[in-house]
C-alpha cells in the first residue's frame, strides 16, 4: 500500500464496488416513499446486509431450542459456536467470553457495573466523548459505590482527545478506564493502545473497557495488541439486524460477580437466551468482510481474510471522506461550501472514521435536517436537546452538528450528489 492511499484513501474497483452494493437492502430507493434517495445517517443504523438479514430470518423461522439434542438443536448450538469464533477473530481476542444482550448498551453497563462494584481503587476514568451508555455506566455504579469519576476534556478543535489528556487522570487507585473508540459525534478515532499502554505504565493491571460501536463497522481492533478487558459493537450499525449488543469480556472480566442465575456457568453473561438467528446473522457479516478481504488477498486465514477485508472497507471510506472535503474540479468540497463548516478538524484522514459533524452559518440543525430529508438526504442532527448527545456537541463548543455518515458501499457519485445539494441548501 503506497503512502498517499494510506493518507487520503483509496477507492475499490468499480465492479467490486458494484457487487458490494447489490449485497445490501435498499441503498438507492427508500422502501417508505419507493423514491430514490442517499442515506447517509449509517452511524444511526447502517444499510442492512441482505446476507445477515436473510440469515437471521431463515433460523428464526426454526422453532427448535438449542440445547434440547437432535439436529436441528445441534445445529442451531453450532450456531453459537461459530459466531464466538468469528467474533473472537474479528477482535483478534484470545480466551476470555463473548457477552450477548439485546443493545450494546447493556453490554456496557453490566460489565462497567462489575468491575466497579468488584475492583479495588477510588476512582473511575472516563470521556467527555463517550456515548452516554459508557458515560452513565461508569457515573451510575460510581456513585453507588462511592468512587470519584473523573473525565477527560475534549479538544474542541480536533473533536478528539489526547492520550495525555487521558493518562493524566489515571493514577493507582484507579479502578476502571472506559474509552470511546470512535466518537459517534465527531468520528475521531481516539489512540486506544498509547492510552492503554501509557495508562498501564501507571496502574499495570489497570480494567479497561472500550465503546467499539461506531469504530468496529469502519475499522480494526486487536485484543492481542493492545489488552483491553471488554470491546463491544451493535450489529444493526454493521450491516445486521437490530437486536442485538456484543461484547467480548477477558477471562478476569468474565471470572467477575455478574447477574447471572445461580448455577449458571461464570463464561454466562446472558440472562436467558439470545435468538439463535443473531448467530447467523453475525457470522454472516464476518463472512461478507472476509469475502471482500478475499478479492485482494488468496488465504484461508480467517483473521488475515478480515483484516484484509475491512482495511479495504477503510481505505475506499477514506477516499469518499478526502472527497467530502474537498470535492473535485467540478464539485466543492464541505471545506470550501460557503455557509457549512466542517466542525472539528480533519487534517489527519487516519485519524478518523467516515462520520463528519457539520454546521450552517444560517440554519439550525434540526432545520438543515429537513431540508436534506426534502432534497432525497436521509442525515441526522445531534444537539444538546439530546441527552444521547449534549455532553459531546458541548464538548466540542456547539449545540449542535449535522452527522453525516455514508458507508463503504457508497460512491463518488454520491458523494457529489450530496456535496451539490449541501451547496443549495447552505444558500
Ligand atoms: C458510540 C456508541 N456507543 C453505544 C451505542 C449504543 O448502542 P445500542 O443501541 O446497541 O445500545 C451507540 C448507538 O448509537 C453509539 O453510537
């Protein structure tokens, strides 16, 4: 890979871009109106994948029970059995459990709610960018039980936050550090392994939760590298159907007191049993990136097969994020639009996941909203009259931002498209 696709991003061929897009559920035409639009809110919920859909549809169909013998049961325990696999392989995360709830959320909040409640030490640390699932999971069961939370500042002008900015707030004593990977509001990816290993330098077996949600369907982690003690993600924002949280927990996280029926095994996180359908439907999204990775790369490693795959989703969102900013000969860019700013800055592409806050000079939020919803643009606004997202914009010196949040299976053309209906509507 040359330098400048590294740095500004480097579409995939045309026809596999083409094969890509045909592999999801209603890209162009909306299912509600039957007319044609972008949509461009996938940070909300993405294009769903007409693989996983189908997958989930197909077992859910079963009225079988895993666990009750015979083949289908088998089958449907198999299921199971996969899914970790991949899941694993998509952390690159060795041991240790997958968790599975109905939302991401869940996932976060039980596993933070344990570690506090079980690990020595006074104090939390926390971001003032973090999804208020991770945010109120650690303020929530730190007041319970009486430890001091401590949040790290954003940087208003990045819309990201600096390794030191974090480490500084970690000290012995500290119990739990839980970091968003990337911002759902300003799509900064935060520097999880310098902050881990730096953190570590200070309390060497230091707990440390990450909010993977908006940077797993965009981006690589790696357990192994960098030894994070839970990473979670939310399907229905990676291609999946809605319904389901994952998370995967170190063997130290899962050994911990859980909720969990007495003589439930400890690797158990579940409260109940999760549609067995979500198996499929998660190893169906593995499979799709590993089928991309294939169409570069001839393995049948299934780790080298994602990595290859999704840095291939990353670098072609790259490239339509460099294009968002800075158009072509024909086209502005957000950077040059009179009357829209791009809110934080975007100089280092690698440091960013294709999510992009904007703001009008002469319309509000909610206003510039609508009028992208009239001109066939499905984006949304974050302001602080959320409470999913006041403390971040106000972080970041607004009340509010326009999201704009395409996917991999968009287009230059798209994203030209966008660019000239953003210039009529900044007018
Ligand atoms: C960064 C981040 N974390 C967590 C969540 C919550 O995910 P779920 O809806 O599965 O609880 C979201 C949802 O928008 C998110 O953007």
């Amino acid at each position: 890979m040359n330098s400048e696709a590294i740095k500004n991003g480097q579409l995939m061929p045309a026809e596999l871009t083409a094969q890509i897009r045909d592999k999801y559920y209603h890209v162009d035409i909306d299912p509600f109106t039957d007319k044609k639009r972008l949509f461009f809110d996938n940070s909300g919920g993405s294009f769903r994948l007409k693989a996983a859909s189908d997958a989930f549809k197909k077992v859910d169909d079963l009225p079988n029970c895993g666990g009750h013998g015979g083949v289908a049961s088998d089958y449907l325990d198999s299921l199971r059995t996969q899914a970790c696999k991949d899941i694993s392989t998509m952390f690159n995360a060795e041991g240790g459990c997958i968790a599975t709830s109905m939302t991401a959320s869940i996932v976060v909040f039980d596993v933070s709610e344990a570690i506090i409640a079980n690990v020595p030490g006074t104090n939390v640390v926390t971001t003032a960018l973090e999804h208020p699932s991770a945010f109120d999971g650690c303020a929530i069961p730190a007041k319970k039980y009486g430890k001091e939370l401590r949040v790290a500042k954003t940087n208003p002008e990045t819309g990201s936050i600096a390794p030191e900015d974090v480490v500084k707030l970690i000290d012995k004593d500290t119990c739990l550090l839980s970091v968003i990977m990337t911002s759902n509001i300003t799509g900064a990816i935060l520097d999880i392994e310098t902050i881990a290993r730096e953190a570590r330098k200070i309390k060497p077996d230091l707990y440390i939760v990450c909010d993977s949600v908006q940077h797993t369907p965009h981006g690589l982690t790696d357990m192994k590298a960098w030894g994070l003690d839970c990473v979670n993600f939310a399907p229905y924002k990676f291609g999946g159907v809605r319904g389901l949280g994952v998370g995967w927990l170190s063997e130290r996280v899962m050994n911990l007191p859980h909720r969990k029926l007495v003589e439930e095994k400890q690797s158990n996180w579940e409260m109940g049993g999760c549609a067995p359908g979500m198996y499929a439907m998660l190893s169906a999204i593995f499979d799709y990136v590993c089928w991309i990775g294939k169409q570069f790369q001839d393995t049948e490693d299934r780790r080298e097969l994602y990595v290859e795959g999704m840095t291939r989703i990353m670098l072609h969102e790259r490239a339509l994020l460099y294009r968002l900013l800075h158009g072509s000969d024909e086209v502005k860019g957000l950077l040059e639009i009179e009357g829209v700013k791009v809110a934080v800055d975007m100089d280092d592409l690698t440091q960013r996941d294709l999510i992009v806050p904007i703001v009008f000079d002469k319309l509000s939020c909610e206003d510039a909203s609508r009028a992208y919803e009239k001109n066939g643009v499905v984006v949304h606004e974050r302001t602080d009259a959320s409470l999913y997202s006041a403390r971040q914009v106000n972080s970041i010196n607004q009340h509010g931002i326009v999201r704009i949040s395409p996917l991999h299976c968009h287009t230059y053309a798209d994203i030209d498209e966008f660019l000239k209906i953003t210039a009529e509507i900044a007018k």
